[in-house]
C-alpha cells in the first residue's frame, strides 16, 4: 500500500503482516498473519511456549520482530509511535504494581495524566476492590493484584486494549466482571486482542490459532 | 515489603558506617590519629556503598513490569528516568553525605576538612547515581548480583575519586579546595545532561524483553 504513496484509509486496528521472531537462533514463530477491526475481540489461543506472549511484546513495540511488520489503520507502528501508544493498553503477567504502595497509589500513577481521584475510586468499586483501596498491596491476594492491575482498563481512554491471559488468578465473579468490561469496550467501538486457554461467554469473538504459525 | 524497602535504602549508609569504623582496628596503632588516611577512606566508602545500590535503580522496575509499561507509555521517557535519577541521589547520596562527618571523626579530620568533604560527597554523590545508571541500564536484563555492573561503572567513577580527595586534601594543607570541587561539579554537570537521555536510549534500543 504504501510503496507507491498510495496509502488507503482502512479499518484495521491492527494489522499483522508476516511476522516472524526468532531467539537464539531458533525460529519461534513465522508467517503470522492476522488483523483485528474495531468493535471485535480477537482471542489467540495456543499451547504454552508457541510463543502468545511475544507475539503481544512485538505488537506493543515492545520487541522488534525479525521479519514483517504491524500496522494500525494501513500505517506502520513505528512511522507514529506516540500516537500508537497513547492508543493502547497493554497488561501482562507482570502486574507493574508496587507492592510497597496501596492500590489507589498504584492507579494514581498511572491514571493520574488523565483523572481525577474520584474516578479511580468509581473504577475499583467496580472492580471490587472498594474495601482494600487504602491496604498496602503486599497485604492483597494474587487475584486481587490482578483485579487492580485490570483497573487501568477502566481508566484508560486507549482504543484497543492487548490482553495477556487476563483470566489468570481470578475468580468466577472476578472473570465475569472482566468479560463486562470487554463486552462494553467492544459496543463502544473498541478492540481487544487477548491471549487466553478459557473460552469466553461473549458474542463477536473471532480465534485464532497461534499453533499454525509455530515451530 | 515496605519494611525492605526500608532497608535496602539505608543499606548503604550501613555499610559505610560499618566499613570505617572497621579500618583503624585494621591499622597498625596510631595510623589513623592524624587524619592523613580520611579522605581517601571516606571517599573509598562511598564510591562503595553507592555501588551497592546501583542495581536497585532498575532492576525492582524490570522485575515487576514497572519498566515495560513506562517503555510502552507516550511520555517522554527521559521524565521519569531522571525523576529516579534524583529519588535515588536523595535517598543514598544524601543521607551519605550527612552521616560522613561521623566517618570523619572517627578517622580524625582536621576540622578544616568538614565542609569540603560534605560538599564534595553531595556533588560527587549525584555524579555517581547519573553516571552508575548508564551501566544499570545496560546490565539491567542480567538480573542481580551480575560482576559487569561493577566492572563497567568504576572507570566511570575514577575522575569522581581523584577530585573527590583532593577536595579533602587540599583543605587540610590549606590550599584553594574549590578549583577541584569545580571540577566534580563540571562532571556533574555534563552527567546530568547526557545520562538520563542516555539511559532512555539504552532501553529504546536493547533487547530487554
């Protein structure tokens, strides 16, 4: 598209084009191809070292890949990067908290560009965590952590949000909160790209299979 | 946690303290009474000591995903880079250089010296962690307790000890102690210009992950 200059307007949040990673010498993944247009949650499943959670680090711009390369709305990446990345949300296994700072210090410094305090507190009575918002976090559980970690979810303005196994640690209640928040992310015209071994009580889901592409 | 926390910051400063107080009991007796040997042991202790607490910088931020998603955010990444640049300063130079006249007592200072060993260790305190955090950054995917951050950082601290002594020295045999403190303060100045854009470009361009 954009070797001639003739770059059209498209819906697709994002855009993978024939990734391949590869670490110490040995090809991990290649030939990846997928997309994810707005409104739509994309669910990329797989068996545990085909390599999930890279493929979301290359995607974040966190990692280069070797070949190919990402593309939100026909543009790469890296030709706006500030702009990309004011555009998404990316939670991992690691959770960014510090455990020495209660959870409303936790989202304050990452939400506080944005919000107020007053929000924060709304996002984590949502999120069930109303009774612990002052305790410091090396007191809470790991599913607990991981509610607070997914809080940023709800304060964040980002359009597509990359999810690494959201579900891990949380309980049932925990789960069908998250499953809300995505389902009304998705109405509100946003995407979600997200790696989990759970299948989701949600509409509008489209998997993939990481196993495909994997050596 | 907290209490950890806690204790890893004043790490530091412990050590220090333990580390003079354990030299004139190493030396023949007398060897310390004159002060001669105070400069360049307080000095030793803090080139040491803020060694030591080198790795804490990055590490904790690269353990915990703190790190990723400050990589990942759209602020400008020399920001909070030089913001733990001088957390770091305060909570280990700052403290050294306040309890360094203790260390000075101990090994007997001429009183001269006092203030220009206070001076030269806040300034050379900062060059340290500004300087240290390069090489932090760079080993900061070889986990704890790697010997490269050690090996790499000293030639940086070199320049810091010779001006750093000499400050002390030159006040005790009355000569003019500022020219060398302007020195220190030359390099921290050049380090407080190019670290922090430094450090944000090792992480924007290694293979941390």
């Amino acid at each position: 598209m954009s070797i001639l200059g003739l770059t059209k307007s498209n819906d697709k949040v994002l855009q993978a084009e024939n990734l391949a990673f590869e670490r110490n010498g040995c090809t991990i993944f290649s030939g990846v191809n997928f997309y994810v247009s707005e409104g739509e949650l994309l669910l990329l499943q797989g068996r545990n070292g085909c390599g999930k959670s890279t493929l979301l680090r290359i995607l974040t711009s966190l990692i280069k890949p070797q070949q190919g390369f990402v593309s939100t709305y026909g543009e790469n990446i890296y030709a706006d990067r500030h702009k990309y990345l004011s555009n998404i949300i990316f939670i991992g296994h690691q959770l960014a908290l510090k455990l020495a700072l209660s959870p409303l210090d936790n989202l304050y410094w990452t939400a506080s560009s944005t919000r107020g305090r007053q929000h924060i507190f709304e996002a984590m009575d949502e999120m069930g965590l109303s009774s612990v918002s002052g305790l410091p976090c090396y007191r809470l559980s790991a599913g607990q952590l991981k509610r607070v970690a997914l809080t940023r979810l709800i304060l964040s303005d980002a359009k597509l949000w990359l999810l690494d196994e959201p579900f891990a640690s949380l309980d049932l209640s925990g789960v069908s909160i998250i499953e809300k928040l995505i389902e009304r992310h998705l109405k509100q015209n946003g995407s979600v790209l997200m790696t989990s071994h759970q299948d989701l009580r949600l509409s509008n889901i489209r998997k993939i299979d990481m196993s495909v592409w994997c050596h | 946690m907290a209490r950890s926390t806690f204790e890893a910051t004043i790490a530091p400063l412990v050590f220090m303290c333990m580390g003079v107080s354990l030299i004139p009991l190493a030396l023949p007796p007398g060897a310390a009474s004159h002060g001669s040997i105070a400069p360049g042991i307080v000095w030793i202790m803090v080139l040491l000591a803020s060694l030591m607490s080198l790795e804490r910088i990055f590490t904790f931020d690269y353990e915990d995903g703190s790190l990723e998603q400050l990589l990942i955010s759209p602020q400008l990444l020399t920001q909070p880079i030089f913001g733990k640049l001088v957390a770091h300063w305060v909570m280990t130079g700052v403290p050294m250089a306040l309890a360094s006249p203790i260390m000075a007592f101990v090994l007997s200072l001429p009183a001269d010296g006092y203030i220009p060993m206070i001076l030269s260790i806040v300034i050379g305190s900062a060059y340290l962690s500004l300087a240290g955090s390069v090489c932090a950054s760079l080993t900061v995917s070889l986990g704890r307790g790697s010997f490269l951050l050690p090996i790499t950082v000293i030639p940086l601290y070199m320049p810091i000890i010779i001006f750093g002594t000499a400050t002390i020295d030159f006040a005790i045999s009355g000569m003019d102690w500022l020219f060398p403190l302007a020195v220190m303060g030359t390099f921290l100045c050049l380090a407080t210009a190019i670290c922090p854009i430094a450090v944000a470009a090792i992480f924007r361009y290694t293979i941390l992950f």
